[in-house]
C-alpha cells in the first residue's frame, strides 16, 4: 500500500529529503503554496491561520500552531455555532493558555481576529480560508471531506484532525483532494499524533527493522469509560426555544454518524493507525462484533459502545481491536505486536522470546508531539519546504475503522475493497438548521442503532 510522505521521510535524512522534493518539484501546480511560502521568507514572514471548528480541539490546535517558532498569526476563525468562536476567542486572548498547551504563559499577542472575521453557520469556512495560507480543520469529522477539499482548491497548507471523513465517499473525496494536494506541494498534517511522538518513531523504526522478527498478531486497543454527552434541554434552556433536530444532532454530534462516525472512527482510528504503521499496510478484510450494552438511552444517538474487529492483512497477519465506551471496566488505550522473534508489549518496549530486553524507551522527557506536529508543519512552511502529505494515510486510517464499523454493524465478512467502493453515504442532503438529518428519533425519543445480521452496509 502506499504510504505518506511524512512515514517516506521517517528513514531518510533531512538534506536527503529536501534534495528528494526540489527535483520533483518541476511542476506548475507547486506555484500556489511556494508563492505562499516566498513571501514568507523574502519579505513579511507572517504565517496567517485560519480556524474552522472552534471547540475544544480546534483551541488547542490554535494555542500550538501560535506557540511555534515561527511568526504565526491567527486571523480568521469560523464555526457553525457563534458561542463557539466566543469561547474559543476568549480562551486564544486569556493572560494564560497553561490548560491548552501546558506551557504557561499568553498568545494573544498574536490573535488578530476582528469582528468582521469571525464566520458563522454552515458556509463560514468559504470565508475563512481565503484570508489565510494554513488552514487548521477542527469541526466534527463529518464535514472534514469537504472543508479539506476548499482549502486544497484554494492551494492552502493545512493541519486537520483525524478521522478525516466517516463514510467511503468521504474517504474517497478526501483521497483525491490529496492527490491534488500532492500535485500542488500544499504540507499537510494530520492529528494522527503518534506519529510525531518520539517514542513511538523509535519503536516502530525499530519493529519495521526487523527487531522483533516478523508481525504475526498485532493487539490493539481504546478501551474506557467513554467520552461527554450533551442533552437536548441544556442548550434549549440557553438559547431560550427548542433546538430544530439538526441542531441537536450538531450539539451532540458525538453520538450520531454523519457526523462522528462511531467511537471505533472517533478515537480507536489512532490505535488502528498504529497497527496498519508497524504492518507498513493496510487491511484486506475485516469480521467482528458489536452493539450496545451500558450507553443506552435518548442523549446517545446510534453509535454502539463496544466493538470487536479481527482485521485481516495480505500476509495472513491479524490485528485484533477493542474499543469500549463502558464506565467501571478495564481501562487500556495501547498496542501490542508479537513476533516470530519476540514481542514489542506496549509503545518503547522490546523483548526477545525469552523476555530479554531489546529496547526500553522513557519517555518522561520527551516533547508533547501535539506541539511537534505543529512545530514540523509551520517549520516546513516558513522555509519553503515540502515535507509533509499526511492526507492518504489519514484518510486509509480512516477507511479502516469505517471498515472495522462495517463489520460490526453487519455482522458479515467486509472487504476492503468492497468497504472502499461503497456508495452510501451518511450525509444529510442539504446542510441547514431546518434541514432534515439523515436519522431521525422514534416517537419514544430514541434513536434506531444497527442491527447485526439485519442492518446492511454496502
């Protein structure tokens, strides 16, 4: 399978790599981001960045890309909902941002966002991304494909966070805007934060290397009490009416596909992604279990709260995933990879069959590779460099927990390739606070979940 740029550069140096990038860059569709890139080095170095999805993540996305090196300037800034931007604005222009980044101290210095740039509703992002030459996509991952798409089109470097899309289409648009984003030498930069983590560099580096022999079992896991549940009355109580479906649905967009994706695709997708990075592959097929148990009730949409996936690779290699959403169980967000020669039990651990320790890594003083990521991207960006095309891993990262999803919700057997080729779409017809969602509440208030071996995926 291929892979991105970023996992290319892992094994190369860096005068090797720049030399690598200059000779492929012979092509008219660099001119838009090396245009961007000159005027930061040969006259004003202001790198401006635009904001879409002003909650939390987004915030601390924000803090990061303020606290690098470089001369970064925040300037625009769009989300559905305005008391979003009014929290996140707040936050970016506080004495002290300790809470967001763990480094003490202010960025407000260079938060240059007037009133006439903060954009509102379903359309905003048009508006932010023109006033700025780095993107960082924040919203609910459902609108990732098309917000990626807009600042691609408008030849933007970009910082998104995972999972880029949840569903095929999504993952297939998202695969082509990258290709022209690779065409364009737009950096991008995907929330897949472990792959900016020195710990986790160094154990893969050495897992690909052959340490551990052949991957044979890969184990890999989310599993917790779960994660913020936003009831219907507490935002009709603060805005004073009901909340239109649509409105509730974005409010509590965890718990709703169209926009989330399920938990498997929200959160366990660093996990998977992980897995897929030691195989240096993807999955061929996937089979598994699922559904709900604990996480009942009106406020938790459709999503289940437990899965189970086998995942199978082209070797014959498995990778067994659980992710959990269930308070008072066992807690455990790790990996772990068996090998004809030993093991590698959790991140910066080898052993040899017989327990020998190979490699052990503290990691106690290593960098927050939520900076990092940040740090590399804008670094890149200042100097004119072309580093960083994350956007088909993430997006094949993405695939498989929507894969993995697949499986669970059906019950059946699921190719990649079928997975990959599928034409339904989660997506509401029209995105509007009247528009009709594409799921809906019972008369009882409930929403209806998969049913294995009745719902159908494909």
């Amino acid at each position: 399978m291929a892979k991105s740029t970023h996992h290319k550069t892992n094994g190369l140096g860096r005068r090797e790599f720049v030399k690598t990038s200059t000779l492929a860059a012979g092509s008219l569709f660099l001119m838009p981001s090396m245009l961007a890139a000159k005027a930061h080095t040969d006259g004003d170095d202001t790198i401006k960045v635009a904001l879409v999805g002003c909650g939390g993540r987004g915030t601390g996305a924000a803090v990061q890309a303020l606290l690098t090196k470089q001369n970064v300037k925040l300037v625009a800034m769009a989300d559905a909902f305005r008391d979003k931007i009014d929290e996140a604005y707040a936050v970016l222009t506080a004495d002290d941002v300790s809470d967001w980044s763990g480094t003490e101290g202010s960025v407000k210095a260079w938060v240059q966002v007037p009133e006439e740039h903060k954009f509102t509703g379903f359309d905003g992002y048009k508006k932010a991304i023109p006033l700025a030459d780095v993107v960082i996509l924040t919203t609910p991952p459902g609108f990732r494909p098309i917000h990626f798409e807009e600042a691609v089109r408008q030849g933007k470097h970009v910082f998104m966070e995972k999972p880029v899309a949840t569903d095929a289409p999504g993952v297939r648009r998202v695969l082509e805007a990258a290709e022209v984003a690779k065409q364009k030498k737009l950096n991008v930069v995907v929330g897949l934060q472990r792959h900016y983590q020195t710990v986790y560099r160094q154990w893969v580096e050495m897992i690909q290397a052959g340490a551990i022999g052949e991957v044979v079992t890969s184990h890999v896991y989310w599993n917790n009490d779960g994660v913020w549940v936003r009831g219907r009355e507490e935002f009709s109580q603060k805005i004073g009416r009901p909340l239109t479906e649509m409105e509730y649905q974005m409010r509590n967009w965890y718990y709703f596909n169209w926009l989330c994706g399920d938990h498997i695709t929200e959160q366990h997708i660093h996990n998977l992604d992980v897995g897929n990075w030691v195989k240096n592959a993807y999955p061929v097929r996937a089979q598994g279990m699922g559904g709900r148990q604990v996480r009942v009730g009106k406020d938790f949409g459709e999503i289940f709260d437990h899965h189970f996936v086998e995942f199978e690779y082209e070797d014959g290699s498995r990778m067994f995933s659980q992710c959990r959403h269930q308070p008072d169980t066992m807690s455990r967000v790790t990996e772990f990879f068996q090998g004809t020669n030993g093991s590698a039990p959790r991140p910066g651990l080898l052993l040899t069959r017989s327990g020998h320790e190979l490699f052990k890594h503290d990691d106690r003083n290593d960098p927050n590779p939520y900076q990092v990521e940040h740090d590399e991207l804008f670094d890149a960006i200042a100097k004119g460099e072309y580093r960083f095309a994350d956007a088909e891993n993430g997006a094949k990262a993405t695939m498989t927990s929507i894969l993995g999803r697949m499986a669970t919700y059906s019950g059946q057997v699921v190719e990649w390739k079928d997975a990959m080729a599928s034409t339904v779409s989660l997506a509401p017809q029209r995105f509007a606070w009247d528009a009709t969602p594409p799921v809906l509440p019972g008369a009882d208030g409930m929403y209806a979940c998969a049913v294995p071996g009745v719902t159908k995926v494909l």
